[in-house]
C-alpha cells in the first residue's frame, strides 16, 4: 500500500514522483525496464556509452534553464556544441542561421535522469498488466510478476498509446469519455536509432560534431556521439532515421539491414565512405520517439474519484522540457485531490538543491 502509484520511470515520471516524496506523499514507482530515462536513454556497449534516444539538452523556458545551470554546475552536463549543421541534397552541408548551446552529460544522457532518482522507491523490470479499482476506493495494480501494487492515486507517465492501452479497458463509465479521446487523439512519430563504432584509424574525421537532414527521406540526424566522451578510444557515430523509414520498419524483426542501409546513405551524403563499414553496430527501434500530435495542456486527468493523472512530453510537447513541466503539474493535480500539502509557493528546484547537490558531490 501506497500513496501514489507512478507508472514509468522516465523524466515526467520521475520529477513528478520526487515532487510529491518531497511533499511527504509514500510513492513507487514501477518501470519496465532495468533502467531510468526512458528516452532519455544510454546504451553501454563496447567500453564506452551512446545516447541513442535524446542527444542532447537544448534550454527551453525558465524552470528548465535553471536546471540545466545547476546541473552544469555539478558538472552532470556540459556545452557540446553550439552549432547543428544541416543537410539538404541541394545545398549539401550547410551552417545554420543561428547558433545556441547544446547541452550533453560526458557519462550519458541517462545521468540526467538518474539525477532525479535518490530516495524513491523504483520497481524494476516490472510491467503493469491490469489496473482496477478497489472496494476500499483505490486503485490496485497487477504486475506482470503477479504481484499485487495498491495506490490511493495513480500517475501514468508513459507514451500516450501505451497509457491507452493500459486504462482504455477501465472505461469511459469511469474514466470520462472526454479523457479517453484526448488520450487516443494523441500520436507519436517513431524512430531507428544506429549506434556504430568505426576503426581508430578511420579518416577524415568529421569536422562536425551535430547535423540534421532536412527533408531526407530515410535520415534524420547524425551525432559525433564519441566527441562527447572524455576518453573515447575508437569514433562512433549515432544515426536517428527519419519518421517514414521507421514507420516502414514497425514489425521488420531483423533492424540489421535497416542499419546497414542508413549508415550506407549517410557515408554516400556526408562523403565519409568509412562510415559503410562500422567495426560494431547496435540498433534501437522507438515506436514513440517523438510526439506528432501533442495535446496543449500540462498534464491530463480522469473524470474519476479516485485521482488518476498521465503526464508526458506529449502533453505540451518540448521533448525533456516539456516532460519536467508535465511530470510537475500532475504531482500538483494529485496533491490538490487528495491533502493538499504542497504549499503555492513551494520551489521544486529550490526543495531539490540541498538534497540532490549533496548526493551528487558525495557519490
């Protein structure tokens, strides 16, 4: 028994989860998968890492902004690049017309998120199969271990055709009708991610260290992903495809050749003929890398007694930026349906300063 059930260990959910522990709430939260980020993701492999999901951190609207100044400050992130070079099969590579901070994390992209983790409870490897209200008037959730979790409210912060998925069978007698369309309204665009390591010897280097292909049919974006590496023995690149290519590939079982063929595109466009023959590659399928159709308030809640939010960057859309801001309102809807203990004024950077400051420069 709980308080606050949140489902997902990504950025939205984590920030909305150590809002409300902050507060004085008991929460878990339960993650499919090994790890923290969700796309805000970091693959280890070959002795080094690659951010296969969210590259880098551009700063976008005050709250964040002040995150990434104390997250420098911590030396979690540093300035990568100030410039993203583009593509187009026209004009070839090209300088953009303005140039602004990239943000990247030397550890990996997954640090930031890790950076929201000490003193919550997280689930590992466990998947919610089935939610159900309860006689008592909470909500109970079934593990996919069978295990049996009981909340007095619940956050779902996963992508919205996963959340869909999950609470449609609740129905709108419950739910609301109006919830489950916005919910079902919202649609993701997927992504191939190539990551792939070449010879030490391999030349010329890139000159760039970021470049996007404008209106490409297969590509995307390409990153110098060892020039974020303090100690990278070896380049290697991470390769995203474009949204059609990966809509092309939804039930391809073996990516392999996708990759291969992405790599091939990308040696015969940027003139790096090296790039055809990777010593290694590994590659990561995104069926909601990036929301296409986001709704435009901060969080959405159910038409329900019992206090039921999702939250994600596809409510407000702004990728990591707009998932902090999600993960933060809907710990304020909850916290206004059930004891309202947040103070107005409660300053959640402020709140997180001393403690996470302190974690970070100990461990």
């Amino acid at each position: 028994m709980t308080d606050i059930a949140v489902i997902g260990a990504g950025i939205s959910g984590l920030v909305c989860a150590q809002r409300l522990r902050q507060a004085g709430y008991s929460v878990v939260v339960v993650e499919k998968s090994r790890g923290v980020g969700g796309r805000v993701a970091t693959r280890r492999l070959q002795g080094t890492c690659a951010d296969h999901g969210a590259c880098y951190l551009q700063p976008k609207g005050e709250l964040f902004s002040k995150f990434v100044d104390l997250w420098q400050n911590l030396q979690v992130i540093k300035v990568w690049t100030d410039i993203v070079y583009e593509f187009s099969a026209s004009g070839g590579i090209a300088e953009p017309a303005n140039r602004s901070p990239r943000y990247i994390a030397p550890e990996g992209m997954s640090s930031i998120a890790k950076f929201f983790t000490p003193g919550l409870e997280i689930l590992f490897n466990q998947r919610v199969i089935t939610i159900n209200p309860t006689k008592e008037n909470t909500w109970c959730l079934i593990l996919e271990s069978n295990e049996h979790l009981t909340a007095k409210a619940l956050v779902v912060a996963i992508p919205a055709p996963q959340a869909g998925d999950l609470l449609t069978p609740l129905g709108a007698n419950l739910l609301g009708a109006e919830f489950l369309k916005n919910l079902h309204s919202v649609e993701f665009n997927p992504c191939i991610s190539v990551m792939a390591g070449f010879s030490a010897n391999s030349q010329p280097l890139p000159y760039w260290q970021a470049l996007t292909f404008n209106d490409h049919t297969d590509l995307a974006w390409i990153g110098f992903d060892s020039s974020k590496r303090p100690q990278s023995q070896q380049p290697h690149f991470v390769l995203q495809s474009s949204a059609g290519l990966a809509e092309q590939h939804l039930e391809t079982p073996d990516l392999q050749p996708v990759g291969n063929y992405m790599l091939q595109k990308a040696a015969e466009d940027l003139a790096l003929p090296w790039l055809e023959n990777p010593e290694w590659m590994q590659i990561h399928r995104w069926r909601y890398a990036f929301p296409r159709t986001p709704l435009d308030i901060a969080c959405l809640s159910a038409n329900t007694s019992l206090p039921l939010v999702c939250c994600g960057d596809w409510c407000g859309g702004n990728l990591v930026a707009g998932a902090m801001v999600s993960g933060l309102a809907a710990a304020d809807e909850i916290d206004n349906q059930l004891r309202h203990i947040i103070p107005q004024n409660l300053d959640f950077l402020d709140l997180l300063k001393g403690f996470l400051t302190n974690s970070f420069t100990t461990n």
